[in-house]
C-alpha cells in the first residue's frame, strides 16, 4: 500500500503533530496514488481538448471552406503560439508557489475555452480560441511533471510519469471515440460544449483534495504545504531569479538534445494526431464516427499500451544504467519510422489498421521516458521551469510546424498526387521521427554527467 508523503504523528495538511498516527487516520486523499490519479485525469483532459479538434475538423473545414494548410495552421500553430511562449513564466511560478493552485486555474480556463469553440463564427474566431485553449494547457506540463516528482522518488517516478503520461493517450482514445460519435449525431459545435465540462469537475477535485508536497531538497521534505500555506514557497531554493533558474539547466547539452528530440518526434506524433483522422475519411471513405473509432482502437490504444511499457522498462533498467532513461526511447522512436511508412503506404484498410497499431506502440514511448529523464537530470528546484523551456523550444518545432507542414505539403503536392496528396505529406512527416530517435541516442552519452553537473 502506498503511504501518504508525510512524518509519523503529523497529519498531512499541515496540522498539529500529534502521536504517531494510524493509517485510518491519514487523510486518504493525500496519497500519492491519488495524487497521481488526479494527474492522470489531467493529462487525458489536455490532449483530449487538443484532439477533439482532430476529429471535427472535416467538418469545420467543410463548413468554413478550408484548405489543409489552413486546417494545420488551426491545429499546431493556432495552439502553440502561446502554450510555448507562457509556459516558462507560468512553471516559473509554479516553481516558486502553490503548483497545485497554478495548474486548477489554468485547468478552469482551457476548458471554458474549449467549450467556447463551438461558438465561433469563422477561422478567425476558432483561431482565437484555440491560442486561449494553448495559454491554458501551459500549466498542464511542467508544473505537473514537478508535482508528481515530489511526490515520488527516483525508483517510482518512471513508472508515475510514465501512467501521467498515458493519461494523455486515453484522453486521445475518448477524444476519437466520443469525439467521432458526436460530430455526426449532433454536429462538431455540440461536442465542443459536452468536452468542456469535465475539467471544471476535475479543477474543483484539484483544488480540494490534493495538498502541495514540499519540494525534494527542502528541509522539510517529508512534510506538505496546507492549504492556507498557499502561497508560501515551499522551499528558499524556490526564491531563484528567472535568470538563475534558466542558468541551472541551460548550461547543459543533454537539455538541448532532449529539447530537440521531443521537437522531432513532437514532429511526426502531432502531424498524425491531427490529419490521419481526416486521411482515413478522405482515403477510404469513412464518416467521422467510422475513422474515429478505428483510430481510438489502433493509434490511440497502442500508444496507451507503449507509454506504459515504456515507464515499466525505464524502471527495471535504469538501476542497473540510468541511461537506459533514455536508450528506450531512442530504440522505440526508430523502430516506430518504418511500420509508420508501411501503414501509409498500404492500400487495404484492414493490413493497413494492423501496421497502425505497432507504429502507434513504438511512436510515443519516447514521451513519458524523455520526461523521466528531465525531472531526474535538472536541480529540483527548478523542474518546473525546465520542462516548460523544452517545451517552448520542442512544441514550436513540433506542434506548431508538423500539422503545418503537413497541410502545406497535402495542398502543395494534391496537383499531381489528387486524393493521396495527404498520405505522402504524411509519410514525409514519418520521416522526421528518426532525428528524434538519434538525439535522444546521442543524449544518452551525456546524461551521467550532466546529471552530476546539475546537482553539483
């Protein structure tokens, strides 16, 4: 049974020690697999908010008149604009207050904003909202890889990223499952509201149960922050500058080549999180609610079943080398490259679907391993901050120019290719996911060392 993150006779909370408590005593919601739980939820909401556009874009772009390269523009650039740039500034508070106050007002805002999509008018409009939806989801990743990392030690973190992580392919799953269903039951503004409303459920569960741990390195460490401890730092290593906080993690070539690596496979994952649901409707001639399913079953499923044994096999060989951290991932991405070809590439829906679910299995185990190998890299005080900056330099390569690149190049080449156009822009897009997998080998090289240099 997991226990809660706390000294024996002090009640998690922050409230008055007493003798030495009883496990029925200890406030259950404080546990860390509850913590983990909460997070878990979030995550499938993130990428559930960012997917739902993937599915209903057939019929925005129907309804709107758009081209592919304006529909990749809506679903990378429109989003990443400002998830990268705020990002920094907002795990950068995150890293000197309450994490967990941070991350349920942002929650409260992506989804309010994630309903209001389905009022747009126009591309304008649905622009707009989708940049607000990306200022919201900012709190959705660095400052939730630190909380979870104070609430589990090295040895376990692996595999709670990893589930963390995993809760961004289910999201995916409902995303194009639910997602699908409604589009043709009752139209692409309709489901924008029904995916809305779960995350102010989420926030207010956020909020009321899950207590800030203190951060690792303080001396207080075994202790949590209450409630009304709010915004107090939890730790002095929290009162960083901005500038001393960039200085602790940027002086390091493993940051720069995990940056990169997530920008690369970032490349190939979001260009096909966002145009195979379209490519599976205009190459076989599928309804949203048909490509939907199929893809929740044989892209979504497998990358929830990969991320997942990915954090278990991080687990088992990182005591032995830590940095299988990131060999696993360098591995994974490569293999993922060619079965991703093949899948485009076939012709027969059922051949096709099988090579689906094994590119999709080796094609995001890099996510929840790279992020593992980040939070254990940098000083823990500065988490937060850091994975937001590899996400401000990652996410502009990958989700703001791989759907774009995407919908450019299936405008650009439909002359002479017609209807398949879409199916080599996304072969090409496939392609990129082998830079991925050699920065993250070449990372594996430095990772020891810049790790001893970091906490040095």
């Amino acid at each position: 049974m997991e226990e809660p993150i706390g000294q024996p006779g002090q009640r998690i909370g922050g409230g008055t020690p007493t003798a030495p408590a009883a496990a029925a005593d200890v406030v259950a919601t404080t546990r860390p697999g509850w913590v983990l739980a909460i997070c878990f939820a979030l995550t499938a909401l993130n990428v559930m908010d960012r997917q739902v556009l993937a599915i209903t874009a057939s019929a925005i772009q129907a309804e709107f008149g758009l081209s592919d390269t304006q529909l990749g523009v809506l679903t990378g650039f429109a989003f990443v604009v400002m998830h990268a740039t705020v990002g920094i500034p907002i795990s950068w508070l995150a890293d000197r207050t309450n994490r967990r106050n941070v991350i349920a007002l942002g929650l409260v805002a992506w989804s309010g904003l994630t309903a209001a999509t389905g009022l747009a008018r126009g591309y304008a409009q649905i622009f707009a909202a989708r940049v607000g939806v990306g200022i919201g989801e900012a709190v959705g990743s660095g400052p939730i890889q630190s909380l979870l990392s104070d609430y589990f030690p090295v040895g376990r973190r692996g595999w709670a990223i990893a589930v963390n992580g995993a809760g961004g392919n289910l999201g995916a799953f409902v995303a194009l499952l639910l997602g699908g269903f409604l589009v043709d039951a009752v139209g692409w503004r309709a489901t924008f509201f029904v995916f809305g409303a779960p995350g102010l459920v989420v926030a207010a569960l956020l909020y009321w149960t899950v207590e800030e741990p203190r951060r690792e390195g303080s001396p207080e460490r075994a202790g949590s922050v209450s409630r009304d401890d709010a915004s107090r730092p939890a730790s002095a290593s929290t009162g960083l500058s901005f500038r001393e906080s960039l200085g602790r993690f940027a002086r390091l070539p493993s940051f720069w080549l995990l940056t990169f690596s997530a920008g690369f496979n970032q490349f190939t994952n979001y260009a096909f999180l966002f145009f195979l649901p379209t490519a599976m409707m205009r190459l076989y001639d599928l309804d949203a609610s048909r490509a939907g399913s199929l893809l929740a079953l044989c892209q979504a499923a497998p990358t929830f079943v990969g991320v997942l044994t990915s954090g278990w096999l991080v687990d088992r060989l990182a005591p032995r080398d830590t940095r299988w951290h990131l060999r696993v991932p360098a591995i994974a991405s490569a293999l993922a490259v060619p079965f991703a070809i093949a899948f485009l590439a076939c012709e027969g829906l059922g051949p096709a679907l099988a090579l689906c679910v094994v590119a999709s299995f080796f094609g995001t185990m890099w996510v929840a391993t790279g992020n593992t190998a980040m939070q254990t890299m940098v000083d823990p005080a500065v988490r937060a901050t850091a994975h937001a900056s590899m996400i401000f330099f990652s996410s502009g390569l990958g989700l703001g120019l791989g759907p774009a690149f995407v919908g450019w190049a299936s405008d650009a080449w439909a002359p002479r290719f017609g209807v398949d156009s879409l199916r080599y822009a996304l072969i090409a897009a496939a392609l990129v996911q082998v830079l991925g997998a050699a920065a993250h080998a070449l990372a594996a090289r430095r990772y020891e060392e810049d790790s001893r240099r970091a906490r040095g």
